[in-house]
C-alpha cells in the first residue's frame, strides 16, 4: 500500500508543477461564455449468426453487442465515457449477467484521465496497450510528458482447455434450453494487479522517456474450491493448511524500460529501445537469501533485502532477469532513404504488460527507398536476417533470411507496372550439438509478381489488369530426401474494371489460372470472381448502397503413384502411414462457390445501418485434420448506429475574441 500513496503522491506533485497557472484566468474568462455542457456521440448495436458444417468453434454462431461512447464538454473540459452495454454469445448466452465495461476518460487542456477500463503506451518492453481496470493520468506537454495508471490486467476466473464436439447449432439449441451440462477441464486465473508510469523530457524529436511496471497475481483471489485444504491438529487447535495446486502458479513481474530518440539536422534520426525485466514465474516459492562471506554476497543480500522492504519486489528461486533493445537508425537524403534496424530479445523475457516478443532470437534489418525516372518510378530494397539461439543452450540454431525488391512505374497516365520479388533462405546450424547433414534444414523459397494495368477513358474509365506470380520452394541440402518439398506453382490472372458513373454502378471480373507442382503429385485451379457496387439512392440527407460477389473454383488434385520409384515408394507409403493414408493414382474434381450480399444506409450523417449475408461452399477441405468432403459457411449480421450531438445547457452570451 505504501508504493501506490508514493506513486499517487507523484502524479498529484507532477500535475500541480505541470498547471500552466498564468493562463487559468484568462482561460476561466472565455469558459464561462461557452456552452456550459454539450454532448455527443454514437450509441449502437450489432447481431450476427453463422453456421458451419464443420465448426470447431472458432466462432460463435450467435453473438450481440450493445454499446454506447459519449462525450460530455463541461466548460470546456471533455470527458469521454464508453459503455459496453451487453455482449453475449452462445458460449455464454445469459442476458442476466451480460459484459458490462465503462469508461471516463475527460480531458483538460494537455492532460487526459482514465476512469474504468482503458489501456496507455508505454515501452515495447514494459507496458504496451494490455487493457486494464481502474484510475490513471497522463499529461503531454511540449518539453514534458507523463503518465501512470493502477488497475487490474485480468480478473479471478477460469476459462475451458477442451473443445466441445457439439456443432454450432446444436450448441446453440442446448444453450437455449437450459442443457450445456458438458464438463470441461478448467484452470483458474488469478487477478493481475499492476501499476506503472513513464516520465519523458524532451521535444518530440529529441527526448529521453523512462517507464517503469510493476504487476503480480492476487492468490487469495480465486474461489475457495479452487485450492486443496489440510487440516492439522497442534494442540487440540485445528489449523488449517491451503495446499495450492502446483499448475497454478501465480507470478510477478518488474519491469523497466529506457528509450531515446534523437534528431540530427533534417536528415539523421536515432532511437534506442531498451528493456529490463524481473519475472518470477511461482510467487509460492522461498525467497532468496545469498549464504557466505564477501563484500560481493553482502551487497546482493543488502539490495534484494530494500527491495523487499521497500513493498516493490521480493525475489524468490525461480527469478529471472532477461534483457532486450532495438536500434533504429534512419537518413533521409532526398530522393534517397534508408533505415538500419537491430533487436534482440533474451530467452524467457517476460512483461505481463507487454505481448509479442520474439524470443531468444536478434534480428538485423535494412531498407533502402527511391523515386527515379522524375518522379514516375518508386524502387525499395529490404532485407531481414534474424538468428536465434542467444543463450546458446539450444540444441541447434536456427537461421532465416529475408529479402525483397519492389518497382513500381508509371507510363503516362494509363500504364502502370509493379514488379515484386521476394525471397526467404532457411539454415540450421550447430548449437550444443552439431547437426548431422542428412537432417540439417537448408531450403530457399523465390517469388515473382508482375501485375500491369492499362486505365482507358472514354465515357467511363476501364481498367484492364494483369498478374503473374511465380513461386518455388526447393531443398538445398543434396543429402537430405526431401524431394517432396520441392514446389512450383505459377498462377496467371486476368482482372477489369469499370466505373458507370450516369448509372453510379462500378463493376469487376477478374480470372485466375494456378498450376502446382511437386514430386508426384500436380495441382491446378481455375477461379473467376465478379462484383458489383451500386449507389441506389445519393441525396444530402441519405445514401443507400448495395454491392455484391460471386466467387467460383474449379480444382483439379492428381496424384500419381506409377511414377515412383520403388525407393521413393517406400518413403512415400512410410509416410503415408504415419497420417493414416494409402498411396495410389487418383484424379479429384473439385467446385465451391461463395457469394456475398450486402447493403448499407446512411441517413443525416446521424444513422448508419447495414445488413450482410454470406454463403460459401468449399469442397475436398481438410481442417486440422479432419477431412470435410464439402465444407458449408452461412454468416449474416445486422449493425446499426446512430450519431448525435447537442447542447444541453446554452450559453447566454458569445465569446469574445480573447485577442482583441
């Protein structure tokens, strides 16, 4: 409790010194001849429902939501309020006890606060945009910046670790009817309390901006079924003895970040993103204590003693410290630009207030950036290399490089032309062992797209488009029988497009032919898609749009196993086998079809409604896997929203010019 009075106190002391206290008068003046109180904002809802044949429940089949963002302006102070009304769906389909979020979020001058559930930005590494509950502030100034915020990042709940093998429909009638009595395999998780700020001093091209996290699980704030008891009698006293589960650990966490960016002249732009990160993974276990004699042990022991004494963090076994940075470097020289970057994330480095790391892992990067020909042609260069194996405890090291060119031209004012080339190379190399060659992964996948377009103007504007990708996969390790991953595939589209604009409908149709080919086994399609989008009613007050699509394909599979070998034949039966197949010479056909219809109304710029359906029809689809000979998807929503916007206490008189 003493850290959060020391944090609050902070921000109090910070805002008082940040109030611009020579223009309070004059601003009191001009707020009393405003509007004393406006509101506006948008209140709406959505309905949607989907049924699939082969639903595995990455989607609801039903789902509503209702929701409500208002802003009231008092004197000039805004506050921003979010309501989340109702949210259900089938997988909770209870309307007594709906999702239910608020939000205050009311400005003045440079400073903003938050009331309910709202998220900030911090550092990549410490805090970055994870949502939390409860208070917090933040000031942006010209030359000084802060912010801070104490809530909680997760609530005590439990959520499922099985899937029901229901479809979506019958899900839904089950649910409906009072029958989901299917028992699940759960875990608790626990509610994350947090806390952070970050101070930054600088303008916004040269600063220097510090952030600090502190986040860690409440064990007593699950439900009491969720813990083991024992009873031990001492002294004819019952005592009574919780006894945690050991795959519920509750963790905490104390990070740090430091980042600068800097501006040299008009052309050089440096910024540096450090992070630091304290973990425990199990805040259950003993805390540390360094045994033995050294000035050395004295000092560790006297550091991790203030911090437990300080309220801030109590390191126990099991604690980690993991690092990580990034580096930008960006010149910008016109015509000519170009970007270094560097970044790299130690194993197991951990923020509960942060999310996608790559761990384990640095990556270098390049681009370079061009205009030529005065202006009508756009050349990039880009390249990646990424290596992991940091610590180098892996058993082997993985090694990927990336690396693209894209060109772009204009030929007057009806040609274009754009050309894209993209590349990946994949090594494996040696870690804590040394990998043998007939296993070690050594493969490079090319891919080149050229897509021409020509417009031609005459009563309406017809463009005409063509496009022609090229991809291959090949091994490169001559000792490894990999011969199956060996791929080409060439596709080649043909696309038009028109604009009516007498008749304000716009239409398209595009084809596209594919042809794969990899070790015994062909792959061709046949696609054709055609849309059209037509503005049925335009006027001041209202506009009503429709647009629909039809997308068609024709796939041909073939397999064919007489061109085996009797050694590649046994390779390819072998695993076949693993997969439960039979390897044999077969031809498969396969059409789907999918079609989409939608509309939308729009009516003072207040109401905004529209109405989607969609069907589609897959056929020969394989989902994780399980084989679905025809894969069926039905979808429909319903969204409507309206806008508003008023004066509810007017002002008697009108604001002067301040100036004058």
């Amino acid at each position: 409790m003493k850290r959060y009075v020391h944090l609050l106190q902070i921000l109090c002391f910070s805002l008082l010194f940040g109030l611009p206290l020579t223009s309070m008068a004059q601003e009191s003046e001009y707020q009393t001849l405003v509007d004393p109180l406006t509101v506006s904002g948008t209140v709406g809802t959505q309905v949607t429902s989907s049924w699939n044949n082969a639903d595995l429940h990455y989607n609801s089949p039903f789902s509503a939501i209702a929701y409500a963002n208002t802003t009231f302006n008092v004197y000039g102070i805004s506050v921003p309020m979010n309501l989340n009304l109702i949210n259900v769906s089938s997988e909770q389909f209870n309307f007594s006890r709906p999702s239910f979020t608020i939000n205050f979020m009311p400005t003045w001058k440079k400073f903003t606060f938050y009331l309910g559930t709202a998220c900030m930005n911090f550092s990549n590494y410490t805090y970055n945009g994870i949502s939390f509950d409860g208070v917090g502030l933040e000031y942006r100034g010209n030359k000084f910046r802060f912010g801070g915020f104490y809530g909680n990042f997760d609530h005590a709940t439990t959520f499922r670790t099985q899937l029901d093998d229901r479809d979506a429909i019958t899900f839904l009638s089950d649910s409906l009817l009072g029958m989901n009595n299917v028992a699940y395999t759960t875990y608790p998780t626990f509610k994350r309390r947090a806390y952070a700020a970050h101070i930054a001093v600088g303008s916004l091209r040269n600063y220097v901006d510090l952030s600090l996290l502190h986040a860690k699980d409440d064990l007593n704030s699950l439900p009491a079924q969720w813990y083991m008891y024992n009873v031990y009698s001492t002294n004819d006293i019952d005592t009574l003895l919780i006894v945690r589960d050991s795959t519920i650990k509750g963790k905490e966490n104390l990070a740090m970040g430091l980042k600068g960016h800097f501006t040299i002249g008009k052309h050089v732009m440096f910024e540096a993103n450090m992070g630091a990160s304290l973990f425990t993974p199990d805040i259950t276990r003993d805390e540390i204590v360094i045994e033995g004699e050294g000035d050395g042990i004295a000092l560790a022991n006297k550091l991790m003693g203030g911090l437990r004494k300080s309220g801030l963090y109590n390191i126990r076994y099991g604690s980690e410290v993991r690092f990580a940075g990034d580096a930008l470097l960006n010149l910008d020289f016109q015509p000519v630009t170009a970007m270094l970057t560097y970044r790299f994330v130690q194993p197991d480095y951990t923020s509960l207030g942060a999310n996608g790391f790559n761990q384990n892992a640095q990556t270098f990067g390049g681009n370079l950036a061009t205009n030529l020909l005065n202006n009508t042609a756009y050349l990039s260069l880009n390249g990646y290399l990424q290596r992991d194996n940091l610590d180098k405890k892996q058993l082997y090291t993985n090694q990927v490089g990336s690396y693209s060119v894209n060109w772009s031209n204009f030929f007057g004012d009806n040609i274009a032309l754009s050309a894209v080339y993209y590349g990946v190379t994949q090594k494996m190399h040696d870690g804590v062992m040394v990998v043998p060659e007939e296993v070690r992964v050594n493969q490079i996948t090319h891919s080149l797209n050229l897509s021409p377009s020509y417009t031609l103007s005459l009563d309406n504007d017809h463009t005409f488009s063509l496009d022609f990708t090229l991809l291959q996969n090949k091994n490169r390790n001559k000792l490894m029988d990999s011969y199956f991953l060996n791929v080409t595939t060439t596709s080649f589209g043909l696309g038009y497009e028109v604009y009516l604009a007498a008749q304000r409908i716009s239409l398209d149709a595009n084809y596209e032919y594919s042809l794969s080919r990899a070790y015994g086994n062909n792959y061709n399609s046949h696609g054709l898609s055609g849309g059209i989008n037509n503005i049925f009613i335009k006027r001041n007050d209202l506009t009503l749009t429709g647009n629909a699509r039809l997308t068609m394909a024709y796939n041909v599979e073939k397999a064919d196993a007489k061109d085996f070998t009797d050694p590649e034949r046994q390779v390819l039966n072998h695993l076949a086998r693993r997969v439960g197949a039979t390897l044999q010479s077969e031809i498969t056909n396969d059409v789907s079809l999918a079609a989409r219809l939608g509309t939308t109304l729009k009516y003072k710029d207040r109401h905004r409604a529209s109405v989607y359906f969609s069907i589609s029809n897959y056929s020969d689809n394989i989902i994780i896997g399980q084989h679905v000979a025809v894969n069926t998807d039905v979808r429909f929503m319903v969204d409507y929203s309206y806008s508003f916007a008023s004066r509810l206490v007017k002002s008697k008189k009108q604001p002067r010019n301040l100036s004058e």
